[in-house]
C-alpha cells in the first residue's frame, strides 16, 4: 500500500522528526509514504479569509495526485483541512471547469479523484494493525492536544466528533499510556492565535501546558506541526509566562513507535532531545 506524503510547510522545515516517525511507524503497518517533491503550499487555512484564489493552489497539488492515480498522506491539521475543504467545493461543476481551464496551462486537471487522509485517520483506518504491533506497553501518563482541522467543520472534515473527538485517545490508550483528561483538553493549542496577538498565543499555550502537567501527565501528545511549534519552538517564552508549564512534546507515531519496540533513533527523538521522565 503507498501513497504520496504532503509534509506542508512547518513539517518540512520544523520537525523533520515528526516525518521521520510517521514514515517507520506506517512501513511498519504496510504502508509506505513516498516523497512527492512537486507538491507547493496547501493555500493555508488563512488565504480563504482574504480571497477565493486560494482554490486552485489546493487544485493543483489534488491534481498532481491524481495523475499518479495515488492518495495522500498529510501529517498537518492545516493542510487536511485545505485539501478536504477543496474536494467538497470541486464538486461544483461550474468552479470545477473554472479550475481546470487553468490547471490545463499546465497539463492538468483535477477532478476529486484522489482522496486525502491525515495520519491519525490513517492509523484509526489500521486500528487492529496497530494493537498486534504492540510489542512494549508504555508506562506513561501523556496529554493528548487534538488536531482541531482533523475534525473540524464537521461537514468537511467528517471524521470523529469534532467537538470532543476520541480517534486520538483511543489510537494513545493502545499504547498502554495513560490518556488524562485535563480541563483544558479540547481548547485550542493557541498556536494560530500567534499570528495576530503573541502574547495571547504563548498565554493560550501556558494554559494548556499547566492545566495538562497539573492533571499528571508527563509529556504532550500532538499530531499536527502547528501545536508542536508552539508548546516546543516557545517553550522559552512560555516559561517566561508560566514557569511550571513545562511538557517535552511527543508526535504520535514517536509514541506509538515506541510501543512498538522502535529504538528512539528510528523515531527522530534525538533531533529535538525529546525526553521522558
């Protein structure tokens, strides 16, 4: 089974570690992601909010999966979220034929053809390969940080409750880690509150940290690169706010890896130091 890895932008350049993960944890179920290095910018969740261009963007990276006649992978809530609100508009065949006349300056057209899953839909698809892989049960107790365009809107994402979802709970708790609920579980990381307001995203973040360390846990839990790149990148700055809020950060197929009796090396650990107490 293959199909073609989307990193996006903040994977890519951030925490190659997260790629490194999911790709030794996918192989392992029978699954491999093939690098696609023609793939450009999903349009992002903001360009939406200031034009309607942002459509054949997203287009142009679906249709290049489709002329490999493969699915994609993406590891970033953002882009998932992109892609998927681009499929559910391309069924309008009046703004489907507007996209396509220009997609075919480039020899391409797109027609909804490839479908578009973010890992963690992918693991709850390979749900019983994942429970035989479990070779060292973890003795962890971790907070989970949602990827909230995983699940949201509804109508798009289709996938879960997308106000409390349980996929991620349920794919951790395989794991034998403890899962703990914090009151703060389903509030947003605060990473996309960074770009208009910082001292509200690094607050939003604080929060969230102190509320999950105060409930037990010992690392946070993410599956999406924009909660990793503000709980790790700003964890100085978060510090600064709250002293005590203060979690390494573990992608989900580090964690799921390490049941797996994978080697912290194979997982990436060592790029960010990541390490459990």
């Amino acid at each position: 089974m293959e199909r073609l890895l989307y990193l996006g932008c903040m994977v890519y350049n951030r925490f190659p570690d997260y790629e490194i993960a999911a790709k030794a944890v996918l192989s392992r179920l029978g699954i491999k992601l093939r690098d696609f290095h023609e793939f450009t910018c999903c349009s992002s969740t903001f360009m939406p909010s200031v034009g309607d261009t942002w459509i054949y963007l997203a287009s142009y990276n679906l249709a290049l999966a489709e002329r490999r006649e493969m699915d994609i992978v993406t590891l970033c809530g953002t882009c998932t979220g992109v892609f998927k609100r681009a499929l559910l508009m391309l069924r309008d065949e009046a703004l489907r034929e507007r996209v396509n006349s220009r997609l075919a300056e480039l020899d391409l057209s797109v027609s909804g053809r490839a479908g578009v899953s973010h890992l963690l839909e992918v693991l709850t698809q390979q749900r019983e390969r994942v429970e035989r892989e479990i070779r060292s049960p973890l003795n962890l107790k971790v907070a989970l940080q949602h990827p909230c365009n995983v699940f949201r809107p509804r109508e798009i994402a289709r996938f879960d409750d997308p106000v409390r979802p349980s996929a991620m709970r349920e794919m951790v708790e395989l794991t034998g880690a403890e899962a703990v609920r914090y009151p703060l579980e389903y509030e947003c990381c605060g990473s996309a509150l960074l770009i208009t307001s910082e001292s509200m995203g690094i607050s939003s973040g604080a929060d969230k940290l102190l509320s999950a360390r105060e409930a037990g846990a010992r690392a946070m839990v993410v599956a999406c690169g924009n909660c990793a790149y503000l709980f790790d990148r700003h964890r100085d700055r978060i510090a600064a706010v709250r002293r005590e809020a203060q979690l390494p950060v573990l992608f989900l197929p580090q964690l799921l890896g390490l049941a797996f009796g994978m080697h912290g090396r194979e997982l990436g650990l060592e790029i960010r130091g990541v390490e459990l107490g």
